[in-house]
C-alpha cells in the first residue's frame, strides 16, 4: 500500500484526482448555493436576473436588424445565424425602445435555444473527453482531466452566460485536437471557430512556426468562406461595421470595481488605478499606485515577448515542438493580451490537458489550471448586502457580495501558465541543440516534405 501511495504521488495521480476532487465539491457547491439561495456564489456573475444572458439577448438581436449599428455587437455574422437557426421566432417579439436586455423575456419560452445551449455544455464535455483519453493511455489519468475541463468554473461560467465560447469550444477542440482525421474538416471547423470567437485566429497562426503551411492556408481560407456564406445568409456585419465597434468598445472606460469580478487580465484593475472611477491613490497611495502601474504593464510584455522568443526557438526546430503547444502558446498570447470574459481559460486548459506529467514547467501548468478550475473565491471582506431579483424561481432575494482574493490573483496565474509553457518550450529545444548541433539540415528534411523540388540530402553512409 504504501509503495502504491509513492509510485502515485511520484507520476502525480493522486495530486490530480485530490485536484479534481476539489473541482467537483466546488460545482456541487455552486449548484447547492443555487438551489437554496437562488443565486450563484462569486466567482459567477453578480447579477443573479442576468442568468443565460449572452445567450438569449444574441439571440433576440439576431432577428433584429439593429446588432451592429443600435447594440454595437462585436460578434461576426455567424453567431447571429446560429441563434436564428437554433431559436424560436415567436419568443422574440420586437420592442419599440431600445433594450440591450430584450431576450432575457424569452428563456421561458425558447426551449430550442435552452436545449442547443445545454447540449453544447454537454458536447463539450464530451469532445474534451474523447481528445484527452485518445493521448492519456492512462483512463484514471484522462478522468480527472476532463474533469478539470468539463465541469471547472471557466465551462460552468460560460454556461452561466450563455456564451457562444460552449459552440466556439468544440469547433477550437474538433480542429486543433486528434479526433478528426479529415484535414479539410478540421480546416472547416478552425474558420468556424475563428467566426464564433474572433480571437481564436491566434490559435492558427502559430503553426507556421511547424511549417504547415498548408494546414494554416486551409485554415484562412475557411475562415474567409465561413464569413462570407453566414455574411451573405444574415446580410449585415461588415469588417468596417465590426472593427468600428470594436474600436468604440475599447475605448470605453471602467464603469466600476464590478469589472474586476471575474477578469482574466489586469486590464481592469489598471483602469480602477488612473482614479477617475474610484479613489485608488486614498486607499492604497500614491507609491504603491505608482508602483502597480509600472508594474502590472512590464510583467504582461514579460511575458508577451517569453512567448515570442519561445515562437523564435520553436522555428528553428519545429520537430521538438508538438503543435498542440504552440497553437495553445498562440490562443495564451491572444487572451493575456485582451480581456474576453472568465470563461476563455476552457481553451488553455484543454490543450495544457494534453501535456505530460514531466518537468516542472509542465506540471506547473497543470496544477495552476486545476486551481483555476475551482469554482470557489476566498472572501477577505464583506460588503454591504443587496436587494437583487432573480432568474430562478423569478423572486427577489438579499444578496451578499464579498471582497475576493480571485480579481487580484487569477490574473497573476494565467500569465504565469503561457511564462511556464514558453520557458519550457525553450528549454527543450535548447536541449536538443546541445544533443543535435546547429547544423540546419532538418530544414530542407522538413521543407522538402511540402517542396518536392528541394533536394533531400543524401543519408552519411555507414562505416
């Protein structure tokens, strides 16, 4: 029993299932917190009537022809499509003011939407699942890391909103992972997520660095025609139309700390430091202010240019590199740089699943999204209670929110994961270069496979 208990500790089994065990009690506990309280506990959404929003008021400007110029949407056209297919036109009636919150109405009526938003959660689940066991030998490996994937906060926080990142989820998984076979499909399902969620073309663009050229050609192209046909179907959303309102969504300020909730990035809490909103400088000084300030910045181009130089490293021996790595440094190097919601480390998480229990850079990022993955906040404050009507049960209740350790943490530990993987990417081609040489001699081995005219060199023949 006892060599058991070191055998596993040692290949990490039992750190990983203590992990998944945390996650799990964590859900059950958001559930329970739901049912008796009828609101979820923090980290979700603070706003308990705003239940399955991103969901249903996409949902109701899909049939209305005002998404890009009235509600200023940044979604291309085809979340627009697939809502319109997948929802019922009769619980969308038409409001003669403008309400961004419109199709809250509808989430007793639309059961076609509930179910396609239910059955992508569970899909999901399901896709992680069959990608992490295809590379897992190892079943009792494999279970707690889709645990991890399939029921830790970032999925249950985008169930929570409704978000399209469930639809974006499994093409992202279906393109990048190794269910499918068919390159066409998976080239297929890499534009649709680029069109689902527009960031996930960082995800593409590092396989150059693997010299799949025609893979990330495939790729662009898809995604061009996925617009254009869901362009055509919808009839508005325009590339000036969407990089408009991105711009006019960038360049709005921090409405209150309540930004912070659940921020994947410092972006935020920066935003709270300039003091027009809030009295940052009375609270915490003018130094230490002036210090965050300097601070926070250098640490997120810290990281950006680690995940450069590792892209550098990563081209001049491909071969070392799994391409899962560097489509998921790319999807890092993407979400570090832009706030896009708690529910985008789902991504990151998949494919840090998929690597090995071996090193410390590699063990380092599993543990740190097992931790991300815990549906709970440690409070360290409490805040004034308030009177909030919710979805559930359609009643009224008192709130409590509570000042959390989370806002100020997670962001700190999703920049740590891509530093980690990116350290680690370079230390082991730096390895091999000390085993192999500088000789350059893989590149026409590995140009020659998509070139046919370049030359193979001739093999050293044998004593």
């Amino acid at each position: 029993m006892t060599g058991f208990l070191i055998r596993n500790l040692r290949n990490g089994l039992l750190i990983e299932w203590a992990l998944a065990s945390l996650i799990t009690v964590s859900a059950l506990y958001s559930l329970w917190h739901l049912w008796y309280y009828s609101y979820l506990p923090q980290p979700f959404f603070y706003e308990p009537s705003d239940l399955f929003a991103d969901w249903f008021n996409t949902s109701y400007w899909a049939r209305d022809e005002g998404s890009y110029d009235v509600w200023a949407t940044l979604y291309p056209p085809l979340s627009f499509v697939f809502l319109d297919i997948f929802g019922i036109d009769a619980c969308y009636p038409r409001v003669r003011a403008y309400d961004p919150s419109a199709g809250l109405a509808a989430r007793g009526c639309d059961w076609l939407g509930t179910v396609t938003l239910f059955g992508s959660f569970f899909l999901s689940g399901y896709v992680a699942w069959r990608i992490i066991r295809k590379l897992n030998t190892n079943i009792y490996r494999a279970i707690p890391r889709t645990i991890c994937v399939a029921i830790g906060w970032p999925m249950l926080d985008a169930l929570e909103r409704g978000n399209l990142m469930l639809v974006a989820f499994v093409c992202f998984a279906l393109a990048f992972g190794p269910i499918l076979k068919s390159a066409r499909l998976r080239w297929l399902f890499a534009g649709l997520a680029v069109n689902f969620k527009v960031y996930l073309i960082a995800s593409i663009m590092p396989l150059l660095f693997k010299r799949k050229w025609l893979w990330v050609e495939g790729a662009l192209i898809a995604t061009i025609l996925v617009y254009l046909v869901s362009f055509a179907i919808l009839g508005r959303g325009t590339p000036i139309e969407i990089v408009t309102n991105l711009t006019s969504w960038s360049q709005l300020g921090t409405a209150s700390p309540l930004d912070m909730w659940f921020s994947t990035t410092y972006k935020a809490f920066l935003a709270l430091l300039d003091g027009e909103v809030f009295p940052a400088t009375l609270i915490l000084g003018s130094q230490t202010v002036d210090r965050l300030q300097w601070i926070l910045p250098t640490l997120l181009y810290s990281v950006q240019a680690t995940i450069l130089i590792a892209f550098a490293f990563a081209w001049y021996r491909p071969e070392v590199i799994s391409h899962y790595r560097l489509v998921n440094l790319g999807t890092m190097l993407a979400l570090i740089t832009s706030e896009a919601g708690g529910y985008t480390p789902a991504f990151f998480t998949l494919l840090i699943m998929l690597e090995k229990w071996k090193g410390f850079g590699r063990i380092y990022c599993i543990v740190m999204c097992y931790l991300l993955a815990v549906s709970f906040d440690i409070p360290i404050d409490q805040a004034q209670p308030v009177v909030r009507d919710t979805a559930i049960r359609n009643s009224t209740v008192i709130v409590t929110f509570y000042v959390t350790i989370g806002p100020f943490i997670r962001p700190a530990l999703i920049l740590s994961i891509p530093f980690a993987l990116a350290l680690t990417t370079i230390r082991a081609v730096w390895l091999d270069i000390r085993q192999q040489g500088w000789s350059e001699r893989w590149r026409f081995r590995n140009d020659a496979a998509l070139l046919p005219w370049i030359r193979r060199p001739e093999p050293p023949k044998s004593a």
